[in-house]
C-alpha cells in the first residue's frame, strides 16, 4: 500500500459463470468502506460490473486492477482473449456479437461496452486480434 | 450521539454470549463485549434477524401493552392484512372486526383498506414524469433503513408516499374525530404489529416529522384474548360498523411478499423479493444495474413478507394459505382514490442517508481509516471466528481502527502471545538447570 493508494487485483475465471460479478461486487463493498460518495460508487460498480462480463462471456477470462486514491477510482481490465476486431462496431450501442444461447442468459443486449464509456469520467480501450484486450478507466469525485 | 428508538433489544440475563447472532446480523450491528451481545443502536434496523436465531430468547422485541388504551378517551384498533391470517376459517372478517372491538377497542379501521388506497396511488405515481425506476416499497421499515445506511444510491427510487400503517393512523384518526366530537390527541390510533420494525416505525416514522400512529402492540400478545373473544362471538351476520370501507383482494394481499406488486396490475416489469438475505441481494443488483426494465420493486425483510413477522403467531407458510383462501371470497377492489385521499397519501417524506456504517466522520478520515483497516486485517487469522465478539475479522479490524476493541482481543492472536511468552519463561528456566515445557529435566 505505498504512496497511499489502495490496489485491488482480481483473476476473473473464464470458467464459472456463477462467480462472474464478483469482483466488481467487492470493489464496490471497498469503496463503501471507504466513504466514496454514492454516485461515484454506482459509476464505478456499473462499469466494473460490464467489464467483468465482459471477461467471462467474450474473452475467456482475464483480470481487473483497481486503484483508489482519494478523489478517484482508476481501473483495469485486461484479458489475452480473442481481442475486437472493429472496435468502434463494438462500442456503438446495441451491437452484440454474443450467441443466442448467452442471449437467452439475459446477456449480449450490447449495452456493455457503451456504458462503460458513459458512466466513467475516461475511458480507453485498446484490442488486437489474437492478443487480447485492455481498457483503462476512472470515476472521478 | 443521539439515542435512536429501537424496539429489537438485549434481556442481559439470558443473554449467554454464544454468538450466535452476530453473524446473522445483516448491518453488522452487534457486538458481544463482557460476555453480552450489545447492539449498536445507529446500525441496528430492527429487522430481527437476531430475535431469530437466538437459542435463548435473549433478543427481544418491544412494544405498547394493552394498557395503553386506557390512556384515550377513544381507541381504534389499525390490524393489518396479514392478522387475519393468524385465526383458522376465517372466511368472515367481521368476526375478528367485533373481536377487536371486545378487546377494548372503540372501532376499527383496517390497514388493509389504506394498502389499497396506495395500490391506487402507486398506480397513478408509476405513470407519473417524477417515477425513478425501479421504484422501490416503502413498506418494510426495515428495507428503507437499511438503504438508507447501505444503499444510499437508492434513496430516489423509494416510493414518495405514507405508508399503509401511516394511512390508516391519518385517515383514522380523521375520521374517529368527525364522528366523536373529541380532539384528535383524546383519541389513539393503535396498530396490531407483526414486527419489531413497524414497532419502531410508528414510534419514530422515517423521514416524517411527527408520528401519526399512536402505539403499536404486538399481534402475539393480543393473540389469546382476541381468540377467546371470537370464539365468545362465535358468528356474526351482515357487515359490522367499522372506520373504512372494507378492502377487497388487493388490500388483503399485502399482507405476503408479492401482493403489492401484483396490485400495479399494468406492469409486469416488477420483482417482489423477501427475506433480509434476499432482499440485499437485489439491492446490491439494483444498485450496479443489473436489471434492465425493472419498474417496480417490492422488498420485505421478513420470510414469506409480514406474515414472516416475529410477533406473528402462526407458521407464515400457513398463514399464506389463509389469506389466499380469504382474499379469494373478496372483490378485487373495493376503494375509490379520491382527491382528499390523494393529498394525504402524497407526502413530503425525507429519507436521508445515514453515514453509520463509514469508519470516520469525513472524506479524509474515512480514508486513512480504511487503509489503517487493511494493514491490522493482513495481521489477523482471518478465520472470523468470532471469539473476539465481531462478526468477522474485518469488523474486528474496524473496531480496532475506531478505538472500540484491542488487537489483543482476539484469542488467536492472545494465544501466539501466550505461547511466545511461556517458551521465553522455560528457555530461562532450562538454562537455570530446571524442567523444560514437556517436563524433561
Ligand atoms: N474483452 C473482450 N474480448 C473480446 N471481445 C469483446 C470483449 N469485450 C467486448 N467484446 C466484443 O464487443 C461486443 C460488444 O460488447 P458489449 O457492449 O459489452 O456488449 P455485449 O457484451 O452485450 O455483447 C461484444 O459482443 C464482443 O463481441
Ligand atoms: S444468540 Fe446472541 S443474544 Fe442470544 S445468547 Fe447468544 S450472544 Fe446472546
Ligand atoms: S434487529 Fe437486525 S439489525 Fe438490529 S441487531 Fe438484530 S439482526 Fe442486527
Ligand atoms: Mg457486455
């Protein structure tokens, strides 16, 4: 914990789907703990949440990384998944390139993505084919 | 700090210590210090959690006693819809309306009536431009206390309205002072509770300015003489006099989890979720937005919804049986929503959050806290055992940080402590030329 900031790492299993959600759930308990207002909370919780499913629907697995300092929350989420092909098709609102089966889930609504953009205050997003994926983003307060 | 009313409480002298309780408490709200399972009164919300699981008896509800009729001049009885379901082939209600009434009570005003009035008025606030969706019941006191300390973001989505117990004590009180000439302080309005949390409700009411239910005694104990009075009754023929208009389905369907949805009718973009675990469940979704399309959310902390209550008296899954097969003699809806009624219902209800469960007492402190936090919590079992008297080694790591408890309280810790200490003792004692810790001389 040096230079008072506070780092969480998370392995975010491709495999059980039941546990997907988890992390973002523990980010989220850490902040209240914390007193980050409930606003910046939500935001954080939301993208998290997306991004973490994101790892277990598209790329198999992967981790987060977050860190706090006072005033704001930096995340990471990484995966050496598939990676996008086209990545502005795959932010644009409603895309999904998820399979009937996982949309019967109730996922793949292609909302993920374009959320995670919408409730950060930055938001980055770098993919190669093949490679795999990363984003980095922050709520600020 | 201020003192809050709570109606849970500890009887000390049954109290053995056992922890049982404090893992189940859902706020992390109770500590056993000297052998005593205290209850820390700004995080309790008096769901009962604890009055469950204690093998004995130690957690305990309070309430008014019957006695507090004698303090009016003019008494109604407000039961609400889930007493019904206490009494075997009720298929009448009049009977238990005359019953109340040879209790004590001068009249009677159903709180089923007043849920569904706010049926009626919830249906008009879900079509209104102000609806934050998912909107969230008020009902459960226990559910609005516990956002208001753990999920502030959600505070909007609360429904802005009395709630049935607060409608009947207003509207009640109304009408008993047209009908009786008195001042409406000569009269009280007195609710038959099936819960330690509308006990708390109607003596401090969330984010209203004055209470408008005047008691609130519990349903276990007027029990008995309200059975020997109905069978002293036996029957009764035609409708009886009573404050309201009687309710029909919707009105008695409040009485379980999923009978206040189900009266939005329109919508079937609603969940209906009870019992303390399951209800933190779909907060925690709700608040990182889980469920696209959600209108409507109905939360009771109890199992089963308020026939699950701890002063109830009969099984909540039987009960539920009883009201369904009393519900179904009745019309769907027997209320019209008026104007007068609209501007009753329609309060100004300020639900604030409630900063009880942060570690400081701001921003800052908050967060050299949480840091100091996780450094003791690296040094700990991690077992969350309990022994210390917190519910987790986390909790005990916040009781540290907040200067409520000593490392040295956890036996683990004690017992490393303990056994550096007798090896420094023999290792000294063999070089003296005596008996080491396994007696080899
Ligand atoms: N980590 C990732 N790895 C590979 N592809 C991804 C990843 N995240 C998103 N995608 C692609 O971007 C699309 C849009 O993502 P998103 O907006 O979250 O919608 P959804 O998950 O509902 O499909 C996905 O359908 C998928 O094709
Ligand atoms: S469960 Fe709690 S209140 Fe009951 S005896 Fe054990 S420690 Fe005391
Ligand atoms: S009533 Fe509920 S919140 Fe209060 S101490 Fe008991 S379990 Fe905890
Ligand atoms: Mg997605």
């Amino acid at each position: 914990m040096a230079g008072g900031a506070i780092r969480f790492h998370y392995d975010v299993s491709g495999s059980e789907f039941s546990l997907a959600g988890t992390a973002s759930a523990d980010v989220k308990a850490q902040l209240k703990k914390m007193g980050v207002p409930s606003d910046a909370i939500r935001r954080a919780a939301i993208a998290l949440y997306e991004g973490e499913i994101n790892l277990v629907i598209h790329a198999g697995g992967g981790a987060i990384d977050v860190d706090m300092a006072p005033g704001v929350i930096n995340m990471a989420i990484t995966d050496e998944g598939p990676g996008i092909p086209d990545i502005d098709l795959a932010m644009s609102e409603g895309y999904s390139s998820a399979s009937d089966e996982v949309r019967n889930l109730g996922f793949g609504a292609g909302m993920g993505l374009p959320n995670m953009k919408k409730y950060t205050d930055s938001f980055d997003i770098q993919s190669q084919v093949g490679k795999g994926t990363s984003i980095t983003m922050s709520v600020r307060y | 700090m201020e003192t809050l009313f709570h109606s849970v409480i500890l009887d000390k002298d049954r109290c053995v210590g056992c922890i049982n309780c404090i893992k189940r408490c859902p706020t992390g709200a109770i500590r056993v210090r000297d052998g005593k399972a205290n209850i820390i009164s700004e995080r309790c919300i008096d769901c009962a959690e604890c009055i469950r699981i204690c093998p004995h008896k130690a957690k305990q509800s309070r309430y008014d006693s019957l006695d507090i009729l004698k303090k009016f001049d003019y008494t109604v009885a407000l039961p609400p819809p889930s007493l019904y379901a206490q009494f075997n082939n009720i298929t009448d209600k009049s009977i238990l309306i005359e019953g109340l009434k040879a209790v004590g009570f001068d009249d009677v005003y159903e709180v089923a009536t007043a849920a569904e009035y706010i049926s009626a008025a919830t249906r008009v606030f879900m079509n209104s431009t102000g609806a934050e969706f998912p909107v969230i019941s008020n009902a459960c006191p226990a559910v609005v206390r516990l956002i208001a300390l753990r999920y502030p973001g959600l505070i909007p989505n609360l429904l802005p309205m009395l709630t049935p117990v607060e409608l009947a004590g207003k509207l009640a009180k109304k009408l008993a002072v047209e009908k009786t000439g008195l001042p409406p302080e000569r009269i009280g309005c007195i609710f038959i509770s099936p819960c330690p949390a509308k006990v708390t409700a109607n003596h401090s009411p969330i984010g209203l300015e004055h209470r408008v239910v005047d008691g609130s005694v519990a349903v276990k104990e007027i029990y008995p003489a309200l059975l020997r009075e109905m069978s002293a009754i036996g029957s009764v023929s035609g409708e009886v006099s009573a404050l309201a208009v009687p309710p029909g389905r919707v009105g008695i369907g409040w009485g379980e989890s999923g009978g206040e949805s189900a009266a939005l009718f329109s919508t079937e973009k609603y969940l209906a979720a009870d019992g303390i675990e399951n209800v933190i469940g779909v907060l925690e979704d709700i608040e990182s937005k889980r469920y696209r399309g959600l209108e409507f959310v109905e939360l009771n902390a109890c199992p089963g919804g308020c026939v699950g209550g701890v002063l109830q008296v009969e099984n909540p899954y039987i009960a539920k049986a009883k009201l369904n097969r009393l519900a179904k003699r009745l019309p769907e809806n027997r209320v019209r929503l008026d104007a007068e009624v609209t501007a009753v219902v329609n309060v100004e209800r300020t639900v604030s959050y409630d900063p009880a469960m942060e570690l400081g007492g701001n921003a800052q402190e908050n967060y050299e806290r949480y840091i100091q936090l996780q450094e003791i919590l690296a040094g700990l079992p991690g077992i969350d055992c309990g022994s210390c008297g917190a519910p987790t080694c986390e909790a005990f790591a916040e009781d540290i940080v907040k200067g409520k408890a000593i490392r040295e309280n956890c036996v683990v810790i004690m017992r490393e402590k303990m056994e550096q200490m007798l090896d420094a003792f023999y290792n000294h004692s063999v070089e003296k030329g005596g008996c080491d810790k396994n007696d080899n001389c």
